[in-house]
C-alpha cells in the first residue's frame, strides 16, 4: 500500500508560513476575475478567497455576464493592474469562446500574473530562471520535496501537456535534473511510458485513465485528476494504483490543497516583486 501524500496537512503548513509573512510584508491584495456561471469555476473562486482570508490577505471578487466582450475583459484587467492596492491578479480559465484567453492572459501584469501565465514569467521559468510559476506545478514539487522522493536521475512522466500544469511541472522537473517525458492524446502506448516511471505525473482530465497495471511497483504517482462523477470526485488515476505505487496523492486532498496554498504564496512573492526598489 502506498504512502499517501498528504497535501492537506502540508497545504496547513504552507498557509501558515504565508500567514507569517503577510504580517512582515503588509497589506497584501488579491483579485480575481470570473466570466460566467461556471459551476466548477465558482466553487474554485469560493475556496480562494476564502484561503485568502484566512491568511489575512485582502481579496476582490469581480464576476462579469458571460456576454462580456473581450474589450469590456481587458478593460478591467488593466484596471486592476493600476491598482496599487492589488499585488495579484488571477483570471478564471476557461474564459468563454468569444474570447481570446492569450491576449487576455498577456494583458495581466507580469508582476502581478499569479498564475504564472503570462509569457514573460514562462519564459522565465523555460530558461530555467523560475520567478512566478503555477501554483498547481510548484504545489507538485512541494509535495515531492517534502516527502524526499529523489527526483535527480529518476525516470519523470508526466500525462498532459497543458500550458497550466503538464508543461511547466516537465520544466520544474527537468530542473531538479529528472529525465522527463511528456505524453499526450497522441502518444501512441501510453501504457508502456507509465510503466518506465520512477515518477508519474498525471494531468489529463480523464476520470481513471491510468490504470493500477500501467503503474511501475514503487513508483510515486501524482494525481492532478479532479473530475466529477455520479460516484463522486475520482482522479486521473484509479484509485487501485495505491495498491501498486510507493507514494501516491489522493483525490481529494492531494495537489487540490497545495494549489491553493500555493497561490497565496505567489500572491505574496508577487507583493514582494513589486516593492523592490530599484
């Protein structure tokens, strides 16, 4: 049976230390933007304010109509942009097909740009000079830093090559010198990578689609999975694979508590970006 890796409790951990530094820091803001009625949207906007308050970081929750026009969007993300009480700011994705989520996305202050997005913090974190990156990628590493999975050498796959998990968590890996290997909806025997992992990351967005047999005996797995089914919330990958694997993250209570945490932080590395004198 695997060793579960508990992201609630390290997620705990976290909080406070951002807690602790918001008091030394000061007033800290954070502002997110959410197009549309979004159920699973709405719930993710719900939990980050509510984290933001309780680590004393000061939140504002801007909800627009679906039909918002993109000029209406930009509008008000270069608002919040001159806003100087405002260190963070966060746009809900997916946005509605009217709407271009890049130029969106580029239109964030790169200093403020939680989410680690916008082409300038990419950018950074492709040449391997990591400034503000994803919270669910950095959440990842921490888990596996703080259960001491050796990463240096190790055999990395990750499932999913999404610009907000799959691609940067395959940077943050390649930096701490794993051997990684990005598979996909066209990798053609996605069995026989997983199988070679030492580390399995798996972000997909497919209910189940690693199975117990595709996993390597020992090997620490790391369901980024969050889908909602008639049997409740299910990962990416079966919940049997804990009988196989040496580590593996539940779902709930894995990488979900740790992105959140995560952001807070960044909204705190952020603040701190922008009160460098220079």
């Amino acid at each position: 049976m695997a060793t579960v890796l508990d992201g609630k409790t390290l997620a705990e951990r976290v909080r406070a230390e951002v807690a602790a530094s918001v008091s030394d820091v000061g007033e800290v803001g954070l502002a997110t933007i959410l197009v549309g009625e979004d159920p699973a949207s709405q719930i993710y906007i719900r939990r980050k304010h509510e984290a933001a308050e309780e680590v004393g970081i000061r939140s504002v929750d801007v909800r627009l109509a679906e039909e918002t026009t993109q000029e209406e969007l930009l509008d008000q993300v270069a608002a919040l942009n001159r806003d100087p009480s405002i260190n963070g700011v966060l746009v809900q994705l997916p946005l509605p097909g009217h709407v271009d989520e890049a130029a969106v996305i580029r239109a964030i202050d790169p200093d403020k740009d939680v989410d680690g997005l916008h082409p300038l913090n990419a950018g950074q974190l492709f040449l391997g000079r990591p400034r503000l990156v994803g919270a669910t990628p950095v959440g990842i590493m921490e888990l596996l830093l703080a259960y001491r999975v050796e990463l240096k050498g190790a055999k990395a796959v990750v499932v999913g090559r999404s610009d907000i998990v799959g691609k940067p968590v395959a940077l943050l890996l390649l930096q701490q010198h794993a051997t990684v290997t990005i598979c996909h909806s066209r990798t053609r025997d996605l069995e026989s990578e997983t199988l070679e992992a030492d580390v399995l990351v798996v972000a997909a967005g497919h209910a189940a689609l690693v199975t117990a047999d595709m996993v390597k005996g020992g090997s620490t797995v790391v369901d980024v999975g969050m889908n909602r089914t008639d049997a409740g919330l299910v990962g990416d990958v079966d919940a049997a694979a804990m009988d196989v694997a040496g580590y593996m993250t539940p779902v709930p209570g894995g990488v979900g508590p740790m992105t959140i945490a995560c952001l807070l932080r960044n909204t705190v590395t952020a603040t701190r970006l922008q009160r460098v004198v220079v």
